[in-house]
C-alpha cells in the first residue's frame, strides 16, 4: 500500500495509535521537518544582520515551537492520553 494511500481521516478512524503504525509514522515525520525548521530559524535568528532580521526569525521559531506543541497534544489524543491539567 502506498504510504500516501490513507488520509488523515483514514487512520483517525482507526482508533488508537497503537493500531495505527501510519500515523505514528506520520507524526514522526511532521516533528522531523518541524526540527530542520526550528534549527535553520535558530541559526538565522543568530546570524541576522539586524533586529528586524532576528525578530522575524524569532516569530518563526516561535510558530515552529507552537506547531510541535500542537503536533504532540493532537498525538496524544489521538493516543488517548488525558490532557494535563
């Protein structure tokens, strides 16, 4: 089966994570291209000639952070894990 066959919705439906080694796969993958993204702002964020450059980079790495944030809470409802209170 093609790894892009299965929508979201697909392996939602699914159930638990456990059952669903695509989505893990999935969730793996998004938080790897979330981290080459985090680094690269970091690295821009150090090496910017001026502020505007290093507040801009700082905005993406704070939306890259909020989106890893919001990858992991989605993981583990769908996992089934209570959220923290």
């Amino acid at each position: 089966m093609d790894r892009l066959s299965l929508s979201v919705a697909d392996l939602l439906d699914r159930g638990n994570m456990e059952q669903s080694p695509e989505l893990v796969r999935l969730f793996h993958r998004l938080n790897n291209h979330l981290g080459t993204i985090l680094a690269l702002a970091e690295l821009m964020q150090q090496r910017a000639a001026d502020e505007t450059g290093r507040a801009r980079a700082a905005q993406v790495v704070s939306s890259v952070l909020d989106a890893m944030g919001t990858a992991k809470e989605i993981s583990m409802h769908v996992a089934g894990v209570p959220p923290e209170a």
